[in-house]
C-alpha cells in the first residue's frame, strides 16, 4: 500500500506539531500502513473509534 502524503491541517489548538487526519491517512477506510526505518507498521480505527498502531 502507498500513502499519499497529506499536508498537515490546521487545528483550533495552534501548535508547532504537524496534525493529519486519521481519516486521511486511511483514505476514509479503516486501515493504513505506516513505513518507519524500513519498519512497516499498521494504523487501525477500531468501531469504536480509537486508534491502535500494531507492528
């Protein structure tokens, strides 16, 4: 899976930390895969809607 890089979105709370949408990262679905030091890593949104990030 490819992920299209988002450019961060701009919250109410101003900070130096760049934001993304969970919902963008999994293009509206429910999984993503995140790429780390050559480490593949998976973003999940559960029903319940939490995260959980699994390796």
């Amino acid at each position: 899976m490819t992920l299209l890089q988002s450019p961060p979105q701009t919250t109410s709370n101003p900070s130096s930390l760049p934001t993304y949408d969970a919902r963008d990262l999994t293009q509206s679905g429910e999984l993503a895969q995140i790429v780390l030091e050559g480490q593949t890593y998976t973003l999940r949104i559960t029903r319940a809607g939490k995260l959980i990030l699994t390796k």
